[in-house]
C-alpha cells in the first residue's frame, strides 16, 4: 500500500495504470524513457487516483458522525467551497465554488462536514448538473432539514483549453428542496451567496 494525502491506494493497481499510461505516452508520439518522463505514469496514476477517490468514500456517513439534535430553524449556508472535478466525458478538470444551504428540523450538522461532502462527490468523474443533486439530495436525505439549496459556479477545461475554447465561460447550476422552493427563501439565500458580508 502506498499513501497520498493520508489516503491509502494498493500498489498493485496503480503500477498497472502506470502500464498503461506509459503506453499513452507513446501513442501520444512521446518517449517515456526521456528524462522529464521517467516518472511520469506513476504521478499520473497517483494523481488519477486521488482525484477520482471520492467513489471509495461514504457521504452519508461523514455528515452522520457529525450531527447534533439542535432547535435552531433559521438557514444555515455555507458560502465559497471550492471544488475541483474531472469531467466525465474528457477527463479533463472543472472546477469553482459550491454554495450550500439548509434549513435544520431539529439537526444540525458540523460546518465542515459540508465541505467533506462537497469533495466526495466533487472527487469522482463528474458533470455538474449531476453533482448538485448528488449534494443536495446526500444533505436532504440524512439531515432531514426543511430545504436544502445547492449552487454550483464552475468552469469547465473541456470547453476552455479544447472544442468552443470560451475561456470566459461559467456554468450555474442549482438545485432546491423544500422551503426553498419558495420564492422568498430562495430570494434570501441567493441574496446572501451574492453579499459580501466579511
């Protein structure tokens, strides 16, 4: 076993990507035995692998060892998580801000478990639409909250460094649950993404 970022990985596994990226290093007209390629495919596997190893971890459990019974009913947001994803369809990053909120039904949840659940779906082959409601529907079904809000601000490599290259471009996504279906909820929480209150 190996360790990245206090995360384990078998060995066996990534020498076999590290095979296999060599070959990639080939078809792609390089030469792996040059210097500045020498280690190449092992930093490669190890780095595929850290930023898809959020399908080996449990959301649900990282928000269950942290809630708490509270009688706090005003909305809770965290404001400005950054994340990083890979593209599924290219494998190349996104990345940008998530902004989370919920509304407690008698459970609260530690702050930075928000952020934990953030990358655990941030860190798998993603798209961004599917990613919002990974987050929301993960916090919506195990705090149980009256509402949950989710937007996603991010930019996307696949549509800066290749096809339409709009280095510019970000896509919004949002989600909502419950009380902020309402209009007036939703205005406030969006008002609040929007303020600089620091």
């Amino acid at each position: 076993m190996i360790k990245e970022n206090e995360l384990e990985y078998d060995t066996g596994t990534t020498d076999e990507m590290a095979a296999k990226i060599k070959t990639l290093l080939k078809y792609l007209g390089e030469d792996p035995k040059r210097e500045g390629l020498l280690d190449t495919p092992q930093r490669v596997a190890m780095a595929w692998r850290f930023l898809t190893h959020g399908s080996r971890l449990d959301p649900v459990e990282i928000l269950r060892s942290a809630m708490f019974k509270e009688d706090y009913s005003e909305m809770v947001l965290v404001k400005d998580i950054e994340l990083y994803s890979l593209c599924e369809h290219h494998m190349l990053p996104f990345f940008g801000k998530a902004h989370v909120a919920y509304i407690p039904d008698g459970q609260i949840v530690g702050l930075s478990k928000i952020p934990r659940v953030v990358d655990v779906f941030a860190r798998r082959l993603q798209v961004q639409e599917r990613l919002t409601d990974q987050i929301l529907h993960c916090i919506q079904d195990t705090l149980k909250p009256l509402g949950v809000a989710v937007v996603i601000e991010a930019q996307h490599m696949c549509m800066m460094m290749r096809g339409v290259q709009k280095q510019n471009s970000v896509t919004t996504t949002s989600a909502f649950t419950g009380q902020f279906r309402k209009v007036e909820t939703r205005t406030e929480f969006l008002n609040l993404v929007g303020a600089k209150l620091h």
